[in-house]
C-alpha cells in the first residue's frame, strides 16, 4: 500500500473502532440492549480480518481506545479466530 492509502486505512478502521467502542459504552450504560453489541460483532470481524487490519489493531488501535473495549475485541476475535473463513496465513 502506498503512504496515502494507508493514511486512508488508518482513518477509516479509527473511526470505525471510535464507533464500536461507542456502542460497546452504550451498552455498558443500558443504553442499547444485547442484541446491537452482538449485531456490532461481526463489522469488528471484518474490519481485522486482513492481515495488515489486524497488524493496525495491534499497534495503532489498541493505543486509541479504552482498556475494556480492547479486551472485548480480542475476545471478539478469539471467538471467531477457529472459525475465520476471510483470510488465512496458510
């Protein structure tokens, strides 16, 4: 990827993540109801899904969010690692 795309995918998966984690709070708070957080799952699937995604995570995106939400999303994805069909290292 060139410098601009990347500067690109680091703005979109930021505020995507900036999104989830607001509705993670949301749910925290009674706001919203179990089955948006679990509708909100499967985007946090897909957004790390590549390679290079999940090296963002890794480096850049677990910097801008809370601790909480960080441990809820590698869980989301542990949950899901046995079942990953997107992209595979093999």
């Amino acid at each position: 990827m060139s410098d601009a795309e990347l500067m690109l995918a680091d703005a979109f998966l930021t505020a995507a993540f900036i999104t989830r984690q607001n509705e993670y709070f949301q749910y925290q708070q009674g706001i919203l109801d179990s089955e948006v957080l679990h509708s909100a799952k499967h985007p946090i699937i897909l957004l790390l899904s590549s390679p290079t995604a999940r090296r963002w995570w890794n480096t850049e995106g677990k910097l801008m969010v809370a601790d909480s939400f960080e441990e809820y999303v590698d869980d989301v994805l542990k949950e899901n690692d046995q079942r990953s069909w997107w992209f595979k290292d093999d």
